[in-house]
C-alpha cells in the first residue's frame, strides 16, 4: 500500500512533468517565428549576395572593356570568385553592340543580369530651348511647344508662347509684355528671381513680379534655380571632329549643285555649300571648317543606314539656312541630323554678311540646331525640334516643337568615345 506520502512525491513529479511540457510548448511556439526569420533572413542574403555578384560580374566585364588597356584582355565566358562563390559572365556580340549576362549560383539562389552596351556617343537634348548667357527672345506669335531653359533673361513679346515650363536662373528674369504665355498645365512653372508681365498656367516661383495676369503672385520658397549642364560639350565637339577625320579630307569648298549627292566622313577645309534644288546624303560625321550654306530648296538628309541614329554636320564658321531647304533623318523615328556652329557670331557680333552663327529662315524640318558660343536666329515659317545657343532669338512667326526622342539621342560612331550602357535588367531563372 502506497504511503501519503509516497503519493504527494508522485503528484510533484507529474506537476513539475506537465509544467516542463507546457513550457517546453510554449517556447516552442515563441521561438518558431523567431526560427523562420532567421531562415527567412538567410534566404534574403544569400538572394541578395547571388544577385550582387552577378552584378559584379556585368560591371568587371563592362570596365575592363572601357579600359583600352585591358580590353583585349576580356573573353567569353570569364569567371569571377568573390568570398569563396563564382559568377560565369558571357558575352554575345551584336549589330549595335554587345549583350553581357552574369550568372551566380550561391546556395541554390541562382541570380541572372543582363545589360547592353553599344559603342557610341549618347547627347541628351531635354528642352526645346536651352539659351545660354545670352537669353532667349520671342517675338509675337512665336511660340516654344516644350519647356525652356536659359541661363540669361528670357524676354517675350506680347502674345509669345512658352507651351512647357520656362526656368531663368543665375538671377536672371523672365520679362514679358502684356502677356507672354507660359505654361500648358497646372504642372508647367515660370522660375526666376524676377518674372513679369506673363500670363501663366502653373506655379510662379520668383523673388520678385509685377504686372503678372490675374494678379498672381510670387511663390518665394524655390529661391533661384540651379544652373543645368548644357547638352552639348567642348569634349563632344572634339570626339565629333575626330569622327570626321577618320574619313580623310575634302580639300576646298564642296559644292553640291546636282540632284543627289552622297558624302561620308570627312573634314572639308573650305564651305559646303548645298544649292537649291540639289540633295546632299551624308552617310556619316561632316566637319566643314568654312561655312555651311543651303538655299532655296536644299535638301540635307541622312543615309537610310543610320536607322534610329543620328548623326552630326558641324561648322567652324557659321550656318545659313534659307529659303525652305530642309533637313531629314534617316526616315527611322528617333533620327536627327544635328547642326552644330562652333562659331561666335552674335547679335551685337555679326559676322560675314549678318550672319548670326545659325540662321534659319525658312524650312529647316526635324532637325537640332547647337551654338554654344554664338547667336541662333529663326525667322519666318521656319522650324526646329531643339535649339542650344548662347543666345536665341525666334522672329516672324518662327516656332520650336520639342520631340521627347531627343532625351536620349544615339549616335553611330567608330571613334573610342567608350561603351555606353543602353540596358540593364535581371532576367528570370
């Protein structure tokens, strides 16, 4: 027979084994979420270390290939080890360019990254009109279809149209005249430290404004906008020089007075000169170190071949474009030919027979016009898609009509001007 006291020692002991169980149970079910973070956690980072050194393998590759000094030393596949684990990187070769994937396989997290490079110039083009010290002048019934820059006063005539946003910095003003027409949208702005005499659609960010329409005011905290880098560079016009060169040098004035001419690559050391009823098709970089002169009727446009890209005709002197010549792409939408003047013809600084460094009176098409150092002058039924100049002046009724294709213009090119990133994106396994 079990003794009392035999049976309170029983009791304790299966007290004390259902208390271990209920708590065993419930660090059991605490602990598990913490467990399955834990995992989780692992997961992610080996998710995450899989994906960074395929990415490490598509930036070796894309690094060693803008190294001239080590581009001949890049193969296809190439291995790379990082902390004990490997990424396989291949490399298929294009029309345009090349198509690098890396692929890792870290703990069963398999990570694949694509991207494309072509070998070219990229030149970026994100208003209609980007003035420089000089400003930007628009007469009655002249109009911008897209936003404007300047780094100097814009000043509109009345009636002028800004159908974008127009931003004024380095202190500079916008002055209109019993009403310049700002703005499209409630999204559309007019910026500068002074802005006058407009009538606008948006916000009015300014220091100080009078004779604005419907009384509006100026909204004071955006203070004076940053400076943006100009599209077109000094190092561009270079590359774009040594492009031309490449194809040898047209000695003289080249004259095209005949239905179809075709030109390449090349410097012309004289003027090209594009009389009215001929066509000239440039099939790659034109470098004129005279001037560049098309009339009645002149036709300049590029090869089919360029496709989506665009290509240059550059002056050392200045542009004369007259009586509804034109120029065209290469029929590819997101082709443009781009006219560039290096020279410094101005208003106050004409030079041989008035000319600004572009001129363009009449005709024109889609086409970009570029002056960094020099004045711009559109008159008359005259059109451009963009125009950079240290001064811009649309007179007669001229008018600009931005196309968002030119935010990210390409160029064929077969100068080392480097590999350009065209794409970028993981691919499923």
């Amino acid at each position: 027979m079990i003794s009392i006291k035999n049976k309170k020692g029983y009791v304790m002991l299966l007290t004390t084994i259902i208390f271990m169980m209920v708590s065993l149970i419930i660090i059991l079910g605490l602990s598990t979420p913490t467990i399955n973070q834990i995992f989780s956690a692992r997961d992610i980072w080996g998710a995450k270390q899989s994906y960074y050194l395929s990415e490490s393998g598509v930036e070796d590759i894309i690094y060693r290939l803008k190294d001239s000094t080590m581009s001949l030393n890049v193969g296809s596949p190439e291995n790379l080890s990082l902390d004990g684990y490997n990424t396989i990187t291949s490399i298929v070769d294009t029309t345009t360019g090349k198509i690098i994937i890396s692929s890792s396989n870290e703990n069963g997290y398999k990570k694949n990254i694509e991207a494309k490079i072509i070998q070219g110039a990229w030149v970026s083009f994100d208003y209609g009109i980007f003035a420089g010290d000089g400003g930007l002048n628009i007469c009655n019934n002249c109009q911008v279809l897209g936003n404007t820059y300047s780094d100097g006063d814009i000043t509109g005539s009345d009636g002028a149209k800004i159908v974008g946003s127009a931003v004024v910095t380095s202190g500079s003003q916008i002055i209109g005249n019993n009403y310049t027409y700002i703005g499209a949208s409630s999204t559309n702005t007019a910026w500068a430290k002074d802005v006058s005499g407009v009538n606008l659609i948006g916000n009015l960010y300014c220091l100080t404004g009078t004779n604005n329409a419907n009384e509006k005011v100026c909204d004071t905290s955006h203070g004076i906008s940053d400076v943006v880098t100009a599209p077109v560079s000094e190092k561009n016009i270079n590359q774009w020089k040594a492009e031309a060169l490449k194809g040898g040098i047209n000695k003289g004035d080249y004259l095209v007075n005949k239905e179809n001419d075709v030109i390449g690559s090349s410097k012309i050391s004289g003027d090209l000169i594009v009389e009215g009823g001929s066509t000239l098709m440039v099939t790659g970089t034109l470098w004129v170190v005279g001037n560049v002169t098309l009339t009645d009727g002149a036709k300049i446009k590029l090869s089919p071949d360029f496709g989506k890209n665009s290509s240059i005709i550059l002056a050392d002197g200045y542009v004369n474009i007259n009586g509804n010549s034109v120029f065209e792409g290469s029929g590819t939408s997101g082709s443009y030919p781009i006219v560039v003047s290096t020279s410094i013809c101005s208003i106050t600084n004409h030079c041989q027979n008035n000319n600004s460094a572009i001129s363009l009176s009449g005709g024109a098409g889609s086409i970009v016009l570029v002056a960094p150092y020099g004045d711009v002058n559109i008159n008359g039924s005259s059109g451009a898609r963009s125009v950079m100049g240290h001064s811009i002046t649309l007179s007669g009724g001229a008018s600009v009509t931005y196309d968002s294709g030119l935010a990210n213009l390409s160029f064929s090119t077969s100068s080392s001007v480097g590999w350009v990133i065209s794409g970028w994106k993981e691919l499923e396994n």
